[in-house]
C-alpha cells in the first residue's frame, strides 16, 4: 500500500506564504467510537512542553475512542512514541526506543506502534524507519495529529501500513478533546509553529508557520479552567511574545492578551518561550501589575558573542539583551530569570564563550538549561563547518554549568526566612510524608504536611535553601 506514503519534504516545511490559515472546528466522527473497545494505550512524550500538550490531545482522542491507559508497557494493544527533533541525542534516545518495542510485537503480534510528533517530519526520520523498522505501524506527524482516529482505523481495521506527514504550513485545530495529566496545572496553547528560522533549530521545520489563536478561544479556554478549579495555567508557544502579530485581524497581541487573561479568577498564569527581540515595553508594563501574572521569566539567549549571536539570526546583541535584564528587574525587582544556552555552536571561539560566561554573570540567571550545539539537518547551521573539537564543546559546558550552578544556589538563598506561597502539587517523589510544590518564582519547596493540602496554595516559611529546592514548614493551614 505504499502508493498511500504521504511523506514529509523539509524544502516544503521551509515555506512561507500569505495564505490565510485554516482553523478547523474538530468534531469526533462517531463512526470511530468502539475502535479501542477493550484495547489499551501507552503514549511516551519526548520534547518540550508543545509535545506535552499534544500528548493531552491524544489521550482525549484515544479515550474518545474508547482506549484505556494500560497498567505496563508490555500489556499495551497501542504504544505511541510522540517524538522531539530538537537535538542528536533526543532522537537517538527514540531510535533505541523503537529497537526495544520490537520484541513487545513478537509477544503480541496485534500490537500497533505509532511513531508521531517532530521527528517525523524530518524526511530522514520517515526514511530510515521504512528501511529499518519494519515494526512500526504509524507514522504521523506534528500537523495531523488530529487525524489520528481514521490512521489507526487503516491499521486496525484495514490492515494497512500508514505513512502520513504533512509538510504545508499547518492550521488551527480547535474543540480537540483533551485529558490532561495534572489535575492543578494546566497547558494551554496560544500560537503554534514559529518563523524565526534561528540557524540551528528544525523547529520551524518540524511545527509550520506561527500561527496565533483568537484570543476569544484562549480566554474562553483559561475560563473554562478557572472553572474547573485549576489553579494554574502556562500559556505556550515558541515565542509567545509576537503572539498576534501573524494576524492583525486578531487584534490582540501578548500584552493585550496578558491583560485580558489577568481578569480571570486563575491563581496563576505563566507563558513559555520569550523571544528577547519581542520583549517590549509594554509587556513589561503589564507583567510589573503582578497579581496572577508569575515573576517568572524564561529568556532564552543561546550565547553572550555577538558575531555567534548573528550567526544564530536572534537579531539581538549581548548589549541590547543585557539592557533588556535591566529593564525588567528595574520593574520587576522580585521576578527570577532563567535561561537557554548552546555551547560549541560552529566557529564559536574561546572569546566568545569567555563572553557568553560573562553575560551568565551579569544577568544573575537563577537557573539554565544549556546544550552542546547538535547539527540538524536541513537547517541553515548544517552547512557551517562544525568545528569546535567535541572535548571543546564537553570543556565548555561543564565550565559554564559551575557557574549557572552558583546561581540556582543563589536564586534560592534570597527566599531563606521569607514566607512564600506554595502551590501543593502532591507528595515528594522521594519522601512520602514530605509535600512538594512551586512558588510563584518557580523554586521548588517540600515540606512536611498533610494531604489535604494537595492542590491549594499555602504559605511555607522558608527554613533551609539548597542548590535545586527549598525546605519550610507551613505558618498556617488553610481549610
Ligand atoms: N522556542 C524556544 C525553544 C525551542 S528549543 C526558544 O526560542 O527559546 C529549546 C532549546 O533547545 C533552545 O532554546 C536552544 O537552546 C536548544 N536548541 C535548539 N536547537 C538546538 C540545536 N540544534 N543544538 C543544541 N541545542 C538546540
Ligand atoms: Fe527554534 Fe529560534 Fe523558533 Fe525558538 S525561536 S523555536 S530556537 S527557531
Ligand atoms: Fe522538540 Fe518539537 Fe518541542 S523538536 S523541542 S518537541 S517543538
């Protein structure tokens, strides 16, 4: 049935056009609804929170479909890997992952395997898995996920092999069911894709165009939340901070759309990622009125080097983003900034890692997530010559880690005899009797106390501040 191959082309995903976008109501098609009947489910998410969310949805479809969550792995009737392209080594976790299911289809030769999220819709991925893994039933990508019912029909029912990824630029997908995982926390998207075309990354490539939501939805969404009883909502996108300005008809860009969700009874909103080029003023402004707005900030900056910087295209200097620090601490005093960097990215030099250490120092982070430069096929980087030696590259990263070690530790030591509040997300993983939740910075807290306190914020006085949490004791118990 290879004639039914819908594969993806990187030369396509890389395109841009004026076309409007698409935004398609999602009906469940009831003819769908006793496919999964007695059968079960094991979904495994690889990658950054869009692919988290993605999960959801697919959990809401299989349900739809009468799918349950299976106990163990190896009791499966459907095992979906929802994958992450980002870097070399999230793809060769996969890679070991699909060899390890093999031997669950030898167990259970009803066994249906689907492959789906970024990975797919590099052409590599969809290549070597028809060469290589044969095992493997479903292949679909980022921009189908909706789809996902009528493929697993063509497995299930039709005996068919399914290759479907597509590479246009990708539409809105609106009313898709969803079963989150956290009863207190919730994921909410705001604009999908991304046009920045950073010269490293395969997200453009992987995810399609931006593409915003009309606000309307997501105020409706956040609501709906609010009403739920959940306590907290992280609005998503890959740079949330030109939310709208894809579509001038939508009216609302991210501070307006800040302002408008602010109104809503939710305890907490936080977003993720902030591009720093669109960090303006206003939304400054607008974060620096607090409330349920969290002083929380991630701002990725990929490197300190200026000619690094350029050859990234994050179209920001190390000058212009250190004046952006300032200008939100100067109006934020409390908030916590945390961070992205690449080390080794190609022709970077040891004075330009000296001054990516310097900006780490001077911007006070209070946490990083930091990375050796991974080449992606496909993107502009991949034809740079790669050529900062690997040991180089390990040098430099465990250089860089000390120092943004140093500023986890500090981070946490300006909250030591500070009251804070907590959001009780559940018990510790490693200490059943102790609680664990998050301050409105983002500072991990345990400390001892009873259940009912699971899914309330409460006031922790902060006793002990170590490098990765705080410990406390409650000051008093809320009913
Ligand atoms: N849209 C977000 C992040 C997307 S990917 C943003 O712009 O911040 C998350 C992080 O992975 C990036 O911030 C970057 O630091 C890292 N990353 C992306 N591509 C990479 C690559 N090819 N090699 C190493 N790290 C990469
Ligand atoms: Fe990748 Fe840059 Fe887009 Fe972030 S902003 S997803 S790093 S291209
Ligand atoms: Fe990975 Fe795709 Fe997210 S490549 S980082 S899962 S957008």
């Amino acid at each position: 049935m290879s004639e039914n191959y819908i594969k993806p082309e990187i030369k396509v995903a890389r395109k841009r056009s004026n076309r409007p976008v698409r935004n398609i109501h999602f009906a469940f098609d009831e003819k769908y609804a006793k496919l999964g009947q007695g059968l079960t489910y094991i979904i495994e998410t690889h990658g950054c929170q869009a692919n988290e969310a993605d999960s959801e949805q697919m959990v809401g479809l299989l349900r739809a479909m009468g799918f349950e969550e299976a106990r163990a792995i190896d009791e499966a009737d459907l095992i979906i890997i929802n994958t992450c392209a980002v870097r070399e080594t999230a793809e060769s976790k996969v890679y070991g992952e699909i060899g390890r299911l093999k031997k669950y289809k030898r167990l259970n030769p009803n066994l249906v395997i689907a492959i789906g999220g970024c990975m797919p819709q590099e052409e590599v991925t969809v290549e070597r898995i028809l060469a290589k893994h044969r095992h493997v039933d479903i292949v679909f990508g980022t921009h189908n996920l909706y789809r996902l019912p009528e493929l697993l029909h063509r497995v299930i029912v039709d005996k068919q092999r399914v290759i479907e990824v597509f590479s246009e630029e990708g539409e809105i997908v609106e009313n898709l069911p969803t079963i989150r995982k956290n009863r207190y926390k919730a994921w909410v998207n705001i604009m999908f894709g991304c046009d920045e075309f950073c010269t490293y990354c395969i997200v453009p490539y992987t995810r399609g165009k931006e593409r915003s939501r009309h606000p309307d939805a997501i105020v409706e969404e956040v609501s709906k939340l609010a009403a739920q009883g959940y306590m907290e909502v992280t609005l998503l996108g890959q740079n949330v901070n030109s939310y709208g300005l894809d579509d001038p008809e939508l009216g609302c860009d991210f501070p307006e759309l800040l302002t408008r969700l602010k109104k809503i009874p939710i305890p907490r909103i936080r977003f993720t990622t902030s591009h720093p080029k669109d960090f303006s003023d206003r939304l400054i402004d607008v974060l620096a009125t607090g409330g349920n707005l969290m002083p929380y900030i991630h701002l990725p900056v990929q490197s300190g080097s200026d000619s690094i910087l350029k050859a990234m295209n994050r179209k920001y200097s190390k000058a212009q983003y250190l004046e952006l620090v300032k200008r939100i601490k100067t109006k934020i005093p409390e908030v916590s900034l945390t961070t992205d960097i690449i080390v080794g990215f190609p022709g970077e030099t040891e004075a330009d890692f000296e001054a990516t250490m310097d900006l780490v120092e001077k911007s006070g982070f209070e946490g990083a997530y930091t990375f050796i430069y991974s080449k992606r096929e496909g993107t502009p980087a991949a034809k740079f010559p790669d050529d900062v030696p690997h040991e180089v590259k390990k040098n430099r990263l465990d250089r860089l880690n000390s120092l943004v070690n140093q500023g986890y530790a500090l981070g946490n030591k300006r909250f030591l005899d500070n009251v804070v509040d907590v959001l009780v997300e559940g018990y510790s993983k490693t200490d059943k009797l102790i609680l664990s939740g998050y301050t409105p910075n983002n500072k991990l807290v345990n400390f001892p106390g009873p259940e009912s306190l699971i899914g309330k914020i409460v006031p922790v006085k902060i006793l002990q501040a170590k490098t990765w949490s705080l410990g406390g004791e409650v000051i008093h118990e809320q009913n």
